[in-house]
C-alpha cells in the first residue's frame, strides 16, 4: 500500500511542478493580454499601449521585459529617425497558442456556467 501512496505523490508532484513553472513565467494580470495582443501580429509599444485597457506605460514596460527574458518576446530597435521599436512573439511565445486557445474556451464555457452568457 505505502509503494501506490508514494506513486500517487511521485505523480501528482510530477504534474503540480511543471504547471507551476508555466504559471511563473506567464502569471500576473497583463502577461497574457500582451502576449494575445502579439499573436495579432507585430506591435509598436504605443500600439500595445492602446490595446490593452488599464496598462501604464511602466507596467507594459516591466511585463515585455519579462516576456523578453523568458523568449517568448522579441523586442526588434529598427536604424530609424526617430528609433523604431517593435515587439514580435518568438517560435517559443507562439508555442502558447494551444495554452491560450484552451484557456480561452474554458473561459467561454465557465462563463455562460456561472454568469449564464450568452457570448
């Protein structure tokens, strides 16, 4: 009996810890709206900016950062006058596709549960 307890931990340990490293890297409130801004197609900051209600500028700033360290984010500076910066999902950001896809269906669907929407 103790060797299916220590399996059923060794287990739930196995799945409780990768999900928890996923969740490091794209919690908070605005990771998630950036990167599904993103995977519209390549972003100015100003653009960024206006597409996600409620974001400063300081909180934009500090999330692409973030996202740009863990690769899921490039930040592209363009030889212009004035400098042109634009933000791009990495292959590795475009790996959350099916995450975020998932997550958003499962939102659909808590919705009309709960709130009875319709949308």
């Amino acid at each position: 009996m103790e060797k299916k307890h220590e399996r059923n931990h060794t287990e739930c340990r196995g799945m409780i810890l990768p999900v928890r490293d996923a969740l490091d890297v794209i919690n908070g409130k605005w990771k998630l709206p950036i990167i599904i801004a993103l995977t519209f197609g390549v972003k100015r900051f100003s653009e960024l900016s206006r597409e996600i209600p409620g974001i400063t500028d300081r909180m934009l700033s500090k999330e692409l950062r973030d996202l740009e360290l863990n690769q899921l984010v490039k930040r592209t500076v363009h030889d212009t006058f004035p400098v042109t910066v634009e933000y791009s999902l990495t292959e590795y950001g475009q790996s959350l596709e099916n995450v975020i896809d998932s997550l958003r269906q499962w939102g659909v669907n808590h919705r009309k549960r709960i709130m009875g929407d319709k949308t």
